[in-house]
C-alpha cells in the first residue's frame, strides 16, 4: 500500500471517529498524519464534529488547524451546521477562532437566518452580539428576522429587533414581517412587531397590506389587532379591492362584518388614546405642581423643613395626637394636661 493510500485511509477513519465524537481516535489519527477528506456532501471533519455537538473534537480539529471557514456542497460552513442545531458552546469556539460571520449558502442564508428559523434565540444572541449582519438577506430576500417571525419564535424576534433589524423591510416579494406574521396567524408576534413602531401601511408587490393578507386567509383576529393598531380600512390594492371587498371575495362573512365595523373600532381606539393621553397629562401636571402652602406660606405654618420626616425623627404611631398644627405647643400641651374632675362620693344616709 502506498503511503498515499494510507494517508486515505487515515483521512476517511477521522471522518468517522469526528462524527462519533471518538476524542482519543481524532488524536491519533492527526498525529499520524491524517488529512482532511471530504465526505459525499463535501463535509469535513469540521462540519460533522459541529452538527453532532461534538465540542472536544472541533477544539482538537480547530488546534490541528483545520480551515474554518470551509463551505461544503451547499455552501455551509461549520458555523451553519452548528447553527442549524443549536449548540451555543460550539458556535461560541468557531466565534473566538475568527470564522466568518456572514458566509452564505447557496440559499443566501447565513448562519443566522438558520438561527432564527430555527428558534434558537441563545445562539442568535451570540452571533448578533459578535457582529453578524441583522440585515443580511438570503436570495427570496427575506432577512432572519422575516424567518423568525413566519415560524412565530418570539424571544429570536426579541433578539433581532434589539440587535438592531428593522421590522419594516421587505423581501423580494414587497412583504413586511407584518405581511409574514399575518399570513401565518402569529398573533404574538404581531404585537411583538407593534411594539416596535412597525408600519400597518406597507404594501406588497400585489399593493396589499397586512390587513388584506389577513381578511383573505380569515385570520379575525389579527384583523381586529390591526384595525385597534391604526390599520386603513379603505385602500386598495393593485386591482382596487379594499380588505372588506377581499373578505368577502374568498367568502369570510366574519371578517367581513368586523371590517364594516371599521370606523366605529377605530373611532374607540382615538377616544380610548385620547383618554390615556388626558390621564398621563394630569399625572405629570400633578407631579410637576407645587402644594399651596408652598407658594404661600400662612402665619402659623409650619416651614417645610419642619413637615418633612428626617431619618433622625421617629415616624408617628397610631396613639399619637391629631391636634390641630396652628396651635401653639403651650396650648397643646395645656389640652393634654386637662382632665375631668373625678365626681365626690355622696355619702350615704
């Protein structure tokens, strides 16, 4: 056998002691000279060790320096793999390594849209705070934060719109995340979205907007969060249909009732802010006021100094006296002293 032959030989056992997570073979197998081989779908050593949650493997692999940043046949590197499963103990070794953060796949999906599709918010956290590119789109456009919210994972949408994405950003086919998350009935993420000042008057490459994806699919409950959140009842599509008219074109008699009620919703909802708002302002105006006896203080009153407790003073119990403030100490004393005259004994007869 040749010595290429046995370097072959070497090179296929280390795929399969790294997939196996078999550390002592790994080491053995490096120190006599095996090579990186390549399984059918172009994986390294690398990749299986990162897949199969292998930690000890990709250090030893990573020390023997393999090539990090090595894409198989579907342009995925080690760091997708890891990201497709998780494994935030993994992702964080391949970070301090220095691996590319934003390599694409043939999809265009970095390792964070694998992240994010699959709803695993610690590993998102950890590539979004090492620097990966929020707003990175793969080829139908769609950012992670367009994966996270159509698989309705709420902490990896928290994630993402904290990391800086923008909910308002539209893929190839002009949908919003709020176009996504309406079409899949993701109500949490919906208010998620909300929460962040995300636009409920975007339109898509049809002209439709988040309210007519939801009146078409008879979701009646994310119409009703949209009409209470400001959504225009009455514009149109690219073929002039409101969301009423596509309520009831695909026959969603429901939908189409709470549509009709749309200016009476969205009246309660000015009325109900307006409130809120006339609340808040009274709030302030009473924190920010000044008490009379402040502004002008009587003869007889107390300084301020005088009504505020110090940490030195005792607070009041419940025995103690309520007597009037404008009474001078003398006399309060005097009143405490007074007490009834016991009545004499009448001597009996």
């Amino acid at each position: 056998m040749s010595q290429q032959d046995v370097v072959a030989v070497l090179s296929e056992r280390l795929l399969i002691a790294a997939y196996k997570g078999q550390v002592d073979n790994v080491v053995q197998l490096i120190n006599k000279g095996a090579k990186v081989a390549v399984t059918k779908h172009g994986r390294t050593p690398l990749h299986l060790a990162a897949y199969k949650g292998h930690l000890p493997v990709v250090q030893i692999l990573l020390k023997a320096n393999c090539d990090v940043d090595l894409q198989d046949d579907g342009d995925q590197t080690a760091l997708h793999r890891a990201a497709v499963v998780g494994n935030t103990d993994i992702i964080s070794a391949l970070i301090r390594e220095g691996c590319a953060l934003d390599r694409q796949d043939k999809d265009g999906n970095t390792a964070l849209h694998e992240a994010s599709w699959h709803g695993f918010s610690q590993s998102a956290k950890l590539l979004v705070k090492a620097g990966a590119n929020v707003l990175a789109r793969n080829k139908a456009g769609n950012t992670p934060l367009h994966l996270a919210c159509q698989n309705s994972h709420s902490e990896s949408v928290r994630v993402l719109l904290l990391g800086g994405s923008r909910a308002d950003i539209k893929n190839n086919a002009g949908d919003t995340c709020l176009h996504v998350a309406a079409r899949y009935n993701h109500l949490p993420i919906i208010r998620l979205l909300l929460s962040a000042f995300c636009s409920v008057h975007e339109k898509n490459q049809a002209g439709d907007t988040a309210i007519h994806v939801a009146a078409a699919l008879n979701h009646k409950k994310v119409v009703k969060l949209l009409l209470e959140a400001g959504a225009d009842a009455t514009v149109v599509n690219n073929t002039g249909q409101t969301p009423l008219e596509v309520a009831r074109e695909h026959n969603n008699p429901e939908v189409a009732l709470l549509l009709t009620k749309a200016p009476q919703i969205s009246r309660f909802n000015r009325g109900r802010s307006l409130r809120k708002k006339r609340e808040r302002l009274k709030e302030e105006r009473r924190a920010q006021s000044v008490p009379r006896d402040e502004v002008v203080p009587s003869k007889g009153s107390a300084s301020a100094a005088d009504d505020t407790h110090s940490s030195d003073q005792a607070p009041q119990g419940r025995g103690d006296l309520k007597e009037d403030p404008q009474l001078p100490l003398s006399e309060l004393r005097g009143r405490k002293s007074k007490k009834k005259k016991p009545r004499e004994k009448v001597p009996q007869m």
